[in-house]
C-alpha cells in the first residue's frame, strides 16, 4: 500500500487522500470478505491506517480552523481591499513627507544660491563704490587745498608756499621765476 502525503495547505488534496485511503480500506475490506479461508493478519496495517486517518483528520481539522477557511470570498476580497488601502495610506503618507522634505531642500538650495548672488552684488557694490571714492577724493584733493590756502590771511603766505611746493624751490628763487615767466607772457601778447 503506497501512501501519499498531502499538502498540509491544500484542503483538496487532502480530502482526496483520505478518499483514496477509504477506497484502499473498502477495497481490503472486500479483499477480506472473498478470500476468507486463507486470511491474513491485517491487524497492523489496519493500525497504520487507522494512524494515518487520525493523522488526517488532525490535519483537516487545521485547515478548516484558519480563519481563511472560514472566510466566505465576499469577505475576503473586503479584507484585501481594506489591506490595499492601509497600504496605499502609508504610502501617501510616505510621499507627503518625502514632498516636504524636497521642498524645504529647495527651499535652502535657493536661499544659498540668492545668498551667493547676494554676495556678489555686494563685492560689486563695494568695488564701485570705492572707485567713487577714490575719484571724489582726487576731485577734492585737486580743488580742496586751493579753496583753503585762499580762505587763509594772506600774511600767511599759503599760496607762495604752495607754488614754491609745486616748483620744487625756495620761495625766493620760485617767486623770480614766476616774476620772469609773466614778463615772458606780456612780451608774447
């Protein structure tokens, strides 16, 4: 007698087993019953089957106890819509929060970058302003000093000073020879 092991979760299967197993019980049974005057012991293998029925019948019970078994198919499609939309909730959440997390990046990527630009401008800003700077201050130095040594007494003698400065002279000999060049100036007129 060849037995076959079912799969423990396939219900069919084992049904068909315990059928193919009462067939085989019949048919012995039937066997007996012809063949009466040399009957063998049967005792031990009547004692595997009746094992293996037991074994079965834990097995069936198992089965039928999952709760899938005693769930009709409305019921189970509810259940895996109800699944689906657990799973399709966390993952809008998940999204979400992943969109939230992109945007706050952006968000700071475009405030350096404004920041950078910012900076740039401002290096701008400072360069022209310090060459402003530099040509007022030539502009005042060339016309300030002039302003000044005129505003002052003139026992000072500022303004002799500066030309003697500017000649690179004493007093005496620049004031000959400013006196020569005017006459020179004269004659040319």
């Amino acid at each position: 007698m060849t037995q076959t092991a079912p799969h423990e979760d396939d219900p069919a299967e084992a049904f068909d087993a315990v059928r193919r197993e009462l067939s085989l019980l019949r048919h012995a049974l039937e066997g007996l019953t012809a063949a009466r005057e040399n009957i063998p012991d049967y005792s031990a293998t009547l004692a595997q089957i009746n094992k293996a029925l037991g074994l079965h019948a834990q097995k069936l019970d198992m089965i039928q106890s999952r709760p899938a078994m005693e769930m009709t198919p409305e019921a189970l499609v509810e259940r895996i819509i109800a699944s689906a939309q657990t799973a399709r909730a966390e993952d809008r959440t998940m999204l979400r929060e992943l969109q939230e997390r992109l945007s706050n990046t952006i968000w700071h990527m475009e405030r350096m970058v404004a920041r950078g630009r910012g900076a740039t401008e401002q290096e701008r800003q400072v360069l022209w302003f310090g060459l402003g700077g530099i040509l007022l201050g030539i502009l005042l130095w060339s016309i300030l000093p002039g302003a000044v040594a005129r505003s002052l007494p003139v026992s000072w003698h500022v303004p002799e000073w500066m030309a003697s400065r500017m000649m690179g002279m004493e007093q005496k000999e620049a004031g000959r020879r400013l006196i020569i060049s005017a006459r020179e100036d004269e004659k040319k007129r």
